[in-house]
C-alpha cells in the first residue's frame, strides 16, 4: 500500500494501533503499517513527534499532521467523514448504507423523499470489501466491489441523500407517527418512517486465541488485509462461497493459502472450487477444524487443528488467518424495541409476523406490507432480514420494493 496517505506507527500487542486500522479498515482507507518494535529508524520517529514518549499508536497523514492515540471520533473528523447533520427530523431515515439501503434512499430521494443514511462504517457493507462482483446485473466483466460501492454512493448523493457516516445506533424507539434514533455521539433523528438495512457481520469460531489476535494475524477481510501478507503464508477458514473467492484473491499477496474445511467437500459454486483446486498456490485440508490460535509477541503464527475424522491433532504454521464462516445480522440494537427477530437474530417481515395469528400491536385492521416489521411504519430489507438470500443483487432489490412500499406508507401519516 505504499500510495497510501496514512501511516500506522505502532505494534502488534498496542490494542489501541488495532482498534485505529479496525477502523481505517471498515471505512475503506487505504493506510500503510509500520511495526516500530522491527523497525529502529520508526520506533526514533515516534519518539521525536511525541517529544522523547515511545506513544503508539501515532498516526502520520499527508500533509505533516499525526495524531496520537487518537479516538475513533478523532479520526473521523481528521479524515474528513460527515459524522452529523444539521437537521433532526427527516422524511425517512435509513439505517445501514450498503446496497439495500441506498437503493432505498436514491429511490425515495428521487420521488422527493427526504431521507437520511446512517452508516456505522463503510458505504457499500459487505459489498464493498468483495474482491469482485461477477453475478450483478449491467456489468458484463464483473465489477470491483469498491467501484460498484463508490458508484452506489454517488448515484445517491446525486438525488440529494443526506449521508451520515461513522455513528452506531444505539436505541430506537416510537411514539405516535415518530420513529427515533439515537447514535453513539449522542445525537437524535426522527422521522415518518425507518428502514433497517444494517447487513450482517462476519461470524466468528469463538476458540481461544481468535479474540487475541484479531488485527493482529485473524482478520475477517481479505481485500481489507490481504496486502499485508505479501510472499507469506495464511490460512483460510470456511468451506463456503465467500472463504472460497478469497482464498483466491489472497494468492495475489501471499505464497500460499491453505483453506481449512470443516466439512469433506466445499459447499461454493462448481466454477469457483474448479479455481481453487487447480491454483499451485492453495491446499485445501478438508475435515479439519480448527481448535486454537497461538501466538508470540502478541502476533499470531500458529494454529491448532483436529481432524475431525481420525481425531489426530496437528499445528499449521502461519502469518495470517482469515475466517470466512457465515453471517451473523447487525440487529443486536433492536432488542427491547418491539421489533420482532427470530432466533437467529433476522428481522421478520410481512406475512411471517400474523400468519400464526399473533398479530403485532397496530396491525389490528391491516396486515404488515411485505417488508414492513412488527412495528408499524419500520420496514427491513437486505441481509438483516429473514428469509433474504444474502446476495448483492436481491439486497439492491428489497431496497427499490421498500422505498415503494414506504413512498405509499408515508400517504397514510
């Protein structure tokens, strides 16, 4: 990454240096890394800036400026990320800025709709950290995830969408004809009507070690990390489409992939696995689960694996580890809002919510619509709610069918 404008000095036990690359990694900007404990010349650099202290993280930018154990607010505002508006009360307010969410909000902004996006990181969601888009309609050669995110983004902007970025919401609640939100800094939104398209998340295998040493050897985005680990060797774990597509997409940086499979065959699509299988830089162990991330120096090299057949232990020497296992929603914020989850955590919607005669509260006279929650007026779309399939193309989809659906809600407020 040597183009980038941004340098980390810092090492690999400061959780704080991982916490700043966390967030420069989900927001998409591009950043170069530079542990001071192996480099002498750096470690003097830092304590030059900080005045005779070894303080870390410090962060250099492109003009001369740094800052120093900086906040994740401190960094938002450094770089340049709008994290506030100057109104409060919206049309709509659409939570989550990946494809199912702008969709919505270019579709409604362009009917006249005054709608904000709320985005925890960056716009686009998982879409955005794919290495390629092969299946999305339009693009005959495929599209990079960041391009068709950046395009998102723009078409957006173009049709007035007030953009918000860098805030967690925290609660939700409702009163009469009023949505409410609260972010993490504190700030309120209402609004007629709410979309929570939030996406899902990265789930992880919950083995001792995996929480050690995340940033810090075990990532969850290969197109986030991936350049780190250039003439290396890591391990990718999961069987599926995604651990699959990136194994691939890491043999442009590291020597070898070694995909780790808990099952005895892949579950990714035929064209994909013939990819795999016939690429001189990937293994593939099958059976295999792994039990332990260990390290040294605060910096992952090694992980402990059973197979899952004979029973027999084994060690996998590595410099990097990515998890690729499935998705868990980002919904954990709607608990104790009425909103009803199933026992993954999915939104349910529509027809799911009365079909058992369990009406929620103010659908007395009416069903829900197709995408609309237990709560009158909140709808869900995209990978956070249940029964979606989980693909860029549908998201983008639910997206455009929920503007509709709230463009004739808003009629009857």
């Amino acid at each position: 990454m040597a183009n980038a404008n941004i340098t980390i000095y810092g090492a690999y036990w400061c959780p704080d240096c991982r916490r700043s690359k966390q967030f420069l990694g989900e927001h998409q900007i591009p950043y170069n890394w530079v542990d001071i404990e192996q480099e002498p010349v750096a470690e003097q650099f830092v304590i030059e800036k900080n005045h005779g202290k070894r303080i870390i993280p410090t962060i250099v930018f492109a003009d001369g400026s740094f800052l120093v154990e900086p906040s994740n607010a401190d960094l938002a505002a450094k770089i340049g990320l709008k994290t506030s508006v100057e109104r409060s009360h919206f049309d709509v307010i659409v939570i989550g800025g990946g494809p199912a969410g702008l969709t919505a909000a270019l579709y409604m902004a362009r009917e006249g709709i005054d709608t904000l996006v709320i985005e925890r990181a960056a716009f686009g969601g998982q879409a955005a950290v794919t290495e390629k888009l092969d299946n999305f309609p339009g693009f005959p050669e495929g599209v990079t995830g960041l391009e068709f995110a950046t395009r998102l983004r723009q078409q957006a902007q173009r049709f007035g969408v007030e953009l918000l970025q860098a805030q967690d919401i925290i609660s939700l609640h409702s009163h009469d004809n009023y949505h409410c939100v609260v972010t993490n800094s504190g700030s309120e939104y209402s609004a007629g009507a709410l979309l929570i398209a939030t996406g899902s998340r990265y789930k992880r295998l919950n083995v001792p070690g995996e929480s050690d040493y995340i940033g810090a050897g075990v990532h969850f985005c290969a197109t986030c990390d991936g350049p780190f680990y250039k003439g290396k060797q890591v391990a990718v774990v999961g069987g599926g489409n995604s651990a699959v597509e990136e194994s691939l997409h890491l043999t442009k940086f590291a020597d070898k992939v070694t995909i780790l499979a808990r099952g005895d065959h892949f579950t990714a699509s035929k064209i994909i696995q013939e990819s795999v299988m016939g690429d001189p830089k990937i293994e593939v162990r099958f059976n295999t689960q792994v039990q332990e991330f260990v390290g040294a120096h605060a910096k992952l090299n090694t992980i402990k694996l059973t197979d899952s057949q004979s029973g027999a232990s084994s060690e996998l020497a590595v410099d990097g580890a990515f998890i690729f296992i499935g998705l868990d929603p980002t919904t954990a914020f709607l608990h104790d809002t009425g909103i009803r989850l199933n026992q993954y955590g999915f939104i349910i919607t529509g027809h799911d919510l009365v079909h058992d005669g369990n009406r929620p509260v103010g659908f007395e006279q009416r069903d829900p619509d197709l995408l609309e929650t237990s709560v009158p007026g909140i709808f869900a779309a995209g990978d956070a709610r249940a029964g979606s399939t989980k693909q860029v193309a549908s998201a983008a989809g639910e997206g455009a069918t929920a503007a509709l659906l709230i463009r004739e809600y808003l009629k009857t407020i």
